[in-house]
C-alpha cells in the first residue's frame, strides 16, 4: 500500500535539500572547492537528497508489488518498466 503522507514527507525533504544546494550556486568555483566545510556539506545535501528520491521509488515499487531491487540502480529501472518515468529520466537517476 502506498501512503501519500510518505510520499510527501520524503518530497518535502528532497525540495528542502535542493533548496540548500541551490544557495550553495551564489559562490564561484574557486570559493566552492576551496572551503571543504562548504564541499561537504554540499556533498551530503546531494548524498541525502538522492537517498529520499530512492525511498520514495523504494515505496511504490513496494506498494504496487512493481519487483524487487537489489541495487540502486533497480529503482528507475523498476518505475520506467511500469510506465512511472521515461527512459531519459531512468537514464540520468543512475547517471
């Protein structure tokens, strides 16, 4: 079963996270790599954004029984079998 307050939650997360990373944009790419604190902080903002885009694949492919997944990269190719996501768009999740 897939419960939307779920679904919203890790969104809400996500928005949040891109949000952060976006601001992180304002500085060059000088400031950007010379300050680790600034690096890593992005680093983990993008790590945690990835992993609740991940969650929420994880759900609906749980609730509507879509297979299992074994790795990451089982998740977009799960939801594009099912007609969730494009191809483009499974292309640039695994990366």
């Amino acid at each position: 079963m897939i419960r939307p307050e779920i679904l919203q939650k890790r969104l809400e997360k996500v928005n949040e996270y891109v949000h952060i990373l976006r601001g992180m944009q304002t500085y060059s790419r000088e400031e950007f790599i010379a300050n680790s604190e600034r690096y890593g902080s992005a680093e983990r903002f993008l790590q945690l954004a990835i992993e609740a885009l991940t969650d929420v694949g994880n759900h609906i492919i749980a609730g509507r029984q879509l297979g299992t997944v074994d790795w990451y990269s089982d998740v977009p190719h799960r939801l594009r079998e099912a007609g969730y996501i494009d191809e483009g768009a499974e292309q640039f999740w695994i990366g």
